[in-house]
C-alpha cells in the first residue's frame, strides 16, 4: 500500500469572493483518508500564507493547497518554488487567472477532484522586480488599474470593471526603453505585458499562445489607441485574437529590461508594487511543482469550463440572496422586539 500524500489546505478566510467554510465541509468527501492526510491551518494578516507555505515545505508536505484568492495563490506558489512540496489551489478570487490557465474548475467540487487526482507537473515562474509571478506581470495601464483595484475596498468583477473603464479616461502612456536577446526598442506604450500564462484573469487572455513549459515569456506591448478602438481592443483579449490587433506588438523572450523615465507602480499576479525606472523580468524553468488538471475533455472544451463558472456564480448568487433574507428576518425579529417593550412600558 502506498504512502498516504500529506496535503496541507491554506486558508485565507477573507480574501476573494466566497466564504471559505462550506469549501472546508466538502473535503472529507472528495479526499479519501485512505490515500491522503488532511491539514488546515488560516492565515491571520497578509504574507501568512507565504510563512505557512514556506513551513510546509520544509516539513515536506507532499502538497499546499492555496484557498483564496490571487494574492493568496501568490504568496503561498512563491514560497514553493525549487521544492519538493507542490502548489494546489481552491480558486476563490475575483480573477482567478493561473486557475484558469490550468483549467482548474472554479467550482471547489472540481477543483477538489483535481487535488484527489495529484497529477503534478514542474512548471515555469517569472520574476519582475525580484519578486515571482506565475501568471502576469507588467508596467502601464494594468499595473495602474491593478493599483486602483487594490485601493477600491470592494472586491469582485464589477469592480474591477468600474476601475478599468474610469481609469481608461485618464490613463496616459509612457515611453519606455526595452532591451531583450541583443534588442534594444523605443516605445511609446498603453502597457507592456510579461505573461508565464495566458490571462491576466476572468479569461481576458493578453498573451493567447503563452506556455507555463516552454521556459519563455511572451510579451505583448500595446501602443496608445483611440477611444473609438477601445470596444475592439477588450473583444480581443476576451475572444484570444489581441495579437491580431495593430497596435499589438508580440514576441517571446527569456528575461527582458525596461527602462521608463520615472519611478512607478508595477504588477505581479495582479497586485501592485512600487518599483523604480529600471525594471529587470525573467523567467524561471521548471521552477515550481503544481497540481494540474489533465483531463483531456476538458484541456479541449473552454465551453465546458465556462458553464461551469456561470453556474458557481449563479450558486454564490443564491447563497448571498439566503444570506440576505436571514439578515433581514433577524433584523425584522429585533424590530418586533423592540415594538413589544414600547407597548408593555
């Protein structure tokens, strides 16, 4: 009989989009104690799940299992890489982009079946900065959103709509220097995308072709377009064509420098970070072991992962509007309550 793999699930339990607790109940049922040895352990402030990755991997946990959102799978991937110890993720966020690449289900009942499957494969990682990114990284108009939606106190997809389409009105590109295998160009940009993985999130692919095992980045540098091309430009990233637009300027490389006039905000995985007018990305071979989905059906069928996420949201829906009905009968009693001493005084 094989040894029983030692999973450890992080949980942050209020990042993303979804309570963390019916996630919990659903594991008993999908994780056989026969074949696996179940742990929990709960974030506290930001960067714990980073300390409780980096401790799971030094007591050999076969696999750390990131519950939240793309933070959470940031910060725990990050403190994984060039170990034993692979990445599982529960995607809870409001983008959920690696997930996505990968193909792990959104719902947590088919991303839990992928962690019971325990197919691991060694992929690539990205530093910007001297910081990792197992998606995307970038300079210009998505690091300055990635900035407003840090600050914006309120999570979720229409947030970060009302983000783009507000800070689309005033965004102004820059001019950058960059220099990748003996190149050096000048460019006027809207913004320079590194991509390890497809999509920055919510299937809004900005690097359609890229691979997590080629040991190569792809780049998308898009030049300033007009407010009458804008409605063109967000129909490509959402249908997998923005190489195809002309303002779209693509290659792949291995490490790349950029150098900008002042000092500003970038992104990794889609949170903010402040860096300066010289900015060093490259990427890392096989660096990180993760848990992937290697059901061929769906590698094959985005259509099947898309009802799939329409459905959980349509679930989450449900679960607010009970939430919302169980406030208001509580707060209906206390009123009541309230009434009934009025009258007895």
């Amino acid at each position: 009989m094989n040894q029983r793999k030692r999973i450890r699930f992080i949980v942050n339990p209020i990042s993303g989009t979804r309570g963390k607790e019916s996630i919990l109940k659903l594991i008993p049922e999908y994780l056989d104690e026969e074949r696996f040895i179940v742990e929990k352990v709960f974030t506290e402030r930001s960067g714990h799940a980073a300390q409780l990755a980096k401790e799971a991997a030094e007591e050999g946990v076969d696999v750390a299992v990131a519950v939240g959102g793309d933070g959470t799978v940031n910060e725990v991937a990050r403190s994984l890489v060039h170990t034993q110890t692979a990445l599982g993720i529960i995607p809870c966020g409001s983008g959920n982009g690696l997930a996505r690449h990968l193909y792990i289900p959104i719902n947590p009942v088919g991303a839990l079946k992928i962690i019971s499957e325990c197919n691991v494969e060694e992929l690539d990682y990205g530093i910007i900065c001297d910081h990792p990114f197992f998606c995307t990284c970038g300079v210009g108009f998505d690091a300055f959103i990635s900035e407003r939606f840090a600050h914006a106190g309120k999570r979720g997809f229409m947030t970060y709509v009302d983000s783009t389409l507000k800070g689309g009105l005033t965004y102004k590109p820059e001019t950058y220097q960059i220099s990748f295998d003996g190149q050096e160009q000048t460019h006027e940009a809207f913004l320079i995308a590194c991509a390890n993985a497809s999509q920055y999130g919510n299937n809004v692919y900005i690097a359609p072709s890229a691979s997590m095992t080629d040991g190569l980045m792809d780049v998308t540098l898009l030049e300033p377009f007009n407010l009458l091309e804008a409605p063109q430009v967000v129909v490509q990233l959402l249908n997998k064509t923005i190489d195809k637009n002309p303002h779209a300027r693509t290659f792949q490389c291995r490490s790349m420098h950029i150098r900008r006039t002042e000092p500003g905000v970038v992104h990794y995985d889609g949170d903010p970070m402040e860096c300066g007018t010289d900015i060093d990305v490259r990427i890392v071979p096989h660096g990180i072991r993760v848990v992937v989905n290697n059901d061929e059906q769906a590698l094959a069928s985005p259509l099947r992962s898309a009802f799939f996420d329409i459905q959980d949201k349509m679930q989450q829906e449900m679960n607010k509007l009970r939430e919302d009905f169980v406030e208001q009968g509580e707060r209906i009693k206390r009123i009541n309550s309230e009434l009934l001493k009025m009258l007895k005084v």
